[in-house]
C-alpha cells in the first residue's frame, strides 16, 4: 500500500539550506523502493525568520509542524544576533520549537564502523562499531539551560526546576523502551555525592527497569562514563543520563568521530518528533561546496526509525554511509588517514549511489 509521509523542512541558518538540500535528495531516492511519497513543504525558522517576520519562529510556522508526520531541522543562529534580546535570538526557535510540539526527550546518535580508540597501536585488533545513543530530558538542567538561560539548574534551585516524578518517568520508559528494541543494554549516568536528586532520580529508573527484566541495566558515575566512552565506547547501546552530566557525555561523543558534523539528534514526545544535525550554522563555508552533510543524513536514518517505523530503510543509509566512509571520501573537515577529501555535492551522490546499490541488490538466501 503506497504511503504518503508529511515533512516540514526547516532548513535554518548558514549551511543549514546547503544541507537540507542533500536530505531532501536522500529521502527521495528512498521513495521507489519503499513504495512511499515524502510530501515536504518548507518553512523558515532561526534568523531567516528574524529578517523576514521579526520573530524567530512563526505562529504560522510552529501550526504547520504540529500537522505534520515529522520535522526536520537545520542548524539556527549567526554572529550578527548574539546581541539580541533573549527573545529574539535564533536559538529561541528550538526553545519554542520543542514546547510547542512537546517534546520532552533528547536522544544524540553516534555511528561510526570500525572504530580504534586513538590510544592503541594501528595493528590493534580491538577496533568495533560505535553505535549508542544518549537520552536525556529537555525540561531541565544544561541542554534545556543552553537556550533559555533564565531557567534554573537542578542543584542551585531545586524548587524552582522541573525536576519532578512525572519528568523523570516518561524519560526513563522511552530510554527502556529504546533499549529493548536495540541491544538491550542501558547504560544510566547519576552520581551519589548529590544524594537528595540522584537518589530520587535513580530510584524511579530502578522502577522502570523492573518492568524491563530484559533489558540489563548498569549504573555509572559522570567520570567513569566519560573514561569508558574514550577508552571503550563500543560496550555502550543506551545511555540516559541526568540532564547535567549529558553534556559531558556529549563532547565525549564528538571527540569519537573527529568531527563537528557527525552526530545526528531527535527530539521526541508523544506528538511530532524534530530531527536536527548536531553542529553550528558555519558562516565560514556558506555557499563553498565544503559543508559535511553526514550529520543531516544521520538525522534522516532517525526520522526513518522514530518517525516513519522503517529501520530496514534507516539501515541501508547507515550502511552506506558507512561504505563510503570506509573508502576514504571526506569532507574537509574530518580527519581521515589517506583519505580523498570531496564536496558536499560529491560526498553524498556517493552515499546516494551506493544506497542504490544496496537496495537494487539480490537478496540470498540459504
């Protein structure tokens, strides 16, 4: 039965339109073979909504994306507003963005092939795939402060944050549920030396985790997490972390793939979910051909899973980003041994070429 999927693009600032534009040709080469059609329908969000409506998201605009299958989103925010008032920054979009679809929960998504911790020897034999996901609440501590700096961090202002039963549950049931489709393995980030939050907050996980017997579940401090992702971080599937640690455990994934434009986000809630690459507008390369679209492409594999129910189709681009990755093509922004350093365009007709590939193939069977 063919399907039609609503997609609201908000492609942002910067390189943000560069990179939407890359997507939009990966979801349409995935139309055939999934027998479905992506109606997309663009809107502007970030500072193109400043200059042209006054305000960084739109009335009109949040509407639209509440109507929609889902929503993707490009990076937001330029030099020339960080003058603004709070109000009338880019970065307020998200803010307004995530409260008007609900939006409760982040999840970040590294992806590499063949990953060898820098600190081992090229002949090591220990090289694995990194594939985990780090969870987190949106209502509170850093990655909720980071846009709305006016709201309060748990430790300094318990009464006056949102750290609450409910807030703790409905994350912890999406970060149990994730687990048991994946590896079933969670991974929970608190530390003791705080009793009062951390005890309460781990108490509710343990209650969720004995509705999940099959999923294994560990406990770690922030240090320990941090030390593990570098050294280990192929022993990681799901990790939901206190909102106050995630940030710790976030720069711990960026330094795994070397690079600013790999990571991949969702927000998600009981409504529309928003899916966004994890790097900034990059004014620098702007119209340059240099952008590294893998981030955005990410993005897409989550939309397909989280939104749309297709992890066959998540995993073929995964798949070939991987290939392409492992033959050496690159952006210039990644640090790649021996490697052929491509454009944006290039780089993704070959993730494009090599996922036409992938699904045109005969399937074997024994």
């Amino acid at each position: 039965m063919h399907r039609h999927k609503r997609i609201i693009l908000l492609p942002g600032d910067g390189i943000g339109p560069e990179v939407m534009r890359q997507a939009v040709k990966l979801l349409k080469a995935l139309e055939e073979p999934f027998d479905l059609t992506f109606d997309f329908e663009e809107a502007l969000v970030g500072g193109a909504s400043l200059e042209k409506h006054g305000v960084p998201l739109t009335a009109e605009t949040l509407e639209k994306c509440k109507s929609a299958d889902a929503v993707l989103l490009g990076p937001v925010g330029a030099p020339v507003y960080d003058n603004n008032p709070e109000h009338l920054r880019p970065e307020q979009a998200l803010v307004d963005l995530r409260s008007g679809l609900g939006a409760f929960c982040n999840i970040r998504s590294t992806h590499l092939t063949n990953y060898l911790p820098n600190r081992l020897p090229p002949t090591s034999t220990i090289a694995k795939d990194v594939d985990f996901v780090v969870m987190q609440t949106l209502r509170n501590g850093y990655y909720y402060r980071e846009y709305a700096n006016k709201h309060a961090v748990w430790e300094t202002h318990p009464k006056k944050s949102n750290f609450t039963r409910d807030e703790i549950l409905r994350v912890a049931l999406k970060a149990f549920a994730l687990a048991r489709i994946r590896k079933r393995k969670l991974t929970a980030i608190s530390d003791l030396s705080t009793p009062t939050s951390s005890r309460f907050w781990r108490s509710i996980v343990e209650e969720v985790a004995a509705e999940y017997p099959d999923v294994r579940l560990n406990f770690l401090n922030r240090d320990d997490a941090v030390a593990n992702l570098d050294n280990y971080p192929f022993d990681f599937d799901v990790i939901f972390s206190e909102s106050r640690y995630a940030e710790s455990l976030n720069k711990a994934a960026g330094k795994i793939v070397e690079s600013k434009g790999m990571i991949a986000s969702a927000c998600l809630g009981d409504g529309v979910s928003i899916f966004q690459p994890v790097h900034r507008t990059e004014q620098k390369i702007v119209g340059k051909n240099l952008a590294n679209p893998i981030a955005m492409m990410n993005s897409v594999t989550l939309m397909l899973q989280y939104s749309f129910n297709m992890p066959l189709a998540a995993r073929n681009v995964e798949e070939a980003i991987s290939v392409v990755l492992a033959r050496g093509y690159h952006t210039i922004d990644m640090l790649v041994t021996n490697g052929v350093t491509v454009g944006t365009e290039e780089l993704v007709q070959h993730v494009l070429d090599e996922v036409s590939h992938c699904l045109g193939a005969p399937i074997l069977t024994a």
